[in-house]
C-alpha cells in the first residue's frame, strides 16, 4: 500500500482540471506573482493533491527555469517525506538526466526539507532562478534545496514539456500558455 501511495504523489495517470484560475482570492505566496493555473492530480480516481501556481507577468512557459514562481500542492493523501523525496527523483529523470550520485544528493536534501504531509497540508515550492528551493507550510519555511540544477529539474516535474502529466501542466500553466507553446 505504501508503494501505491508513494507513486501516487506524482506518476499519476489522471487528473482533473479547475477551469478558472482567477477563481478565489487567496494571496500569492510570492509577491510580484499571480495565479496562472490549477489542477487536482488523481490515481485511480482517488484525490492526492490540488496544484496551484504562481508566476510572474510575462511569464514564458518554455523558459521556466529562467523565471520565480511558486508551485502549491494541497494534498489529499499522507505523504512521507521520503516517498516525496524518492518519487520525485524519479520524475526529475524525466525532465533530463543526471547522475545517480545527484540523485543521492538530491533525495537526501529533499527529504530533510521536506515534512511528512496529511490530508489538508499545503506544501509551497518557491523556484528562484540561480538559488535553488524553498519549502514553507503556511508562512514557515519547513526546508530547502540551495542547488539551482535541482530546483530546475524539481520544477520541471510539473513545467517541463517532457512532465509525466502533460494534461496537469496545461492546466497549471492555463493563463501563460501562448499558440504555438508545448
């Protein structure tokens, strides 16, 4: 069961869209930047998390690693930190490929920064160009990942054309998306 949680969190194979992102007036978690999209990611029609995020105007999907921005997953499901950790590796490997000593690396540091999630938790991802990741739960910062190469791999879990949820990404990126743009 664990192992099905665990792939759950991100190599989902369906998802469900709200189509406004406009909709509510929750302020934005990094300053500068507005809602661009959202989503609910489901496994097997089970619920794990509603995505939400935030760019700045101008914001070109196809470079979103040169671009801030915050990425907010509410999950629906509990969540350790080490499962995070380790599916996201995995999916990070779709994006382009590194080393299996990064990945070492790279999981180690995730899973220090990361909490264990329950259902309700919002965790927030704030993507700085060049400085890496931070992590916060409401308005503490729980953690963060320095290293500007993970943080533009880790993004890309949800941005990069070659995600593992294209449908989420569409979604997520619905008010930037331009013709023309993957």
């Amino acid at each position: 069961m664990k192992k099905i949680a665990a792939c759950a969190l991100l190599a989902c194979v369906t998802a469900t869209f709200l189509s406004n992102p406009a909709q509510g007036s929750e302020t934005t978690p990094l300053p500068g930047t507005v809602l661009a999209g959202q989503g609910t990611m489901r496994f097997f029609g089970l619920e794990v998390y509603q995505a939400r995020l935030w760019v700045s105007p101008g914001f070109a999907p196809e470079r979103y690693g040169d671009q801030p921005l915050a990425l907010a997953l509410t999950y629906q499901r509990n969540f350790t930190a080490q499962a995070i950790a380790k599916r996201s590796i995995e999916e990070m490997r779709r994006v382009a490929p590194f080393s299996n000593e990064q990945a070492e690396r790279w999981q180690a540091a995730l899973q220090a920064a990361l909490p264990d999630v329950k259902p309700g938790d919002t965790l927030t991802g704030i993507y700085s160009p060049g400085g890496g990741a931070v992590f916060r739960m409401g308005d503490k910062v729980v953690g963060e990942v320095a290293d500007p190469e993970f943080a533009r791999l880790f993004f890309g879990i949800w941005l990069s054309p070659n995600t593992s949820e294209p449908a989420l990404r569409q979604a997520l990126l619905a008010s930037r998306s331009t013709a023309g743009s993957p």
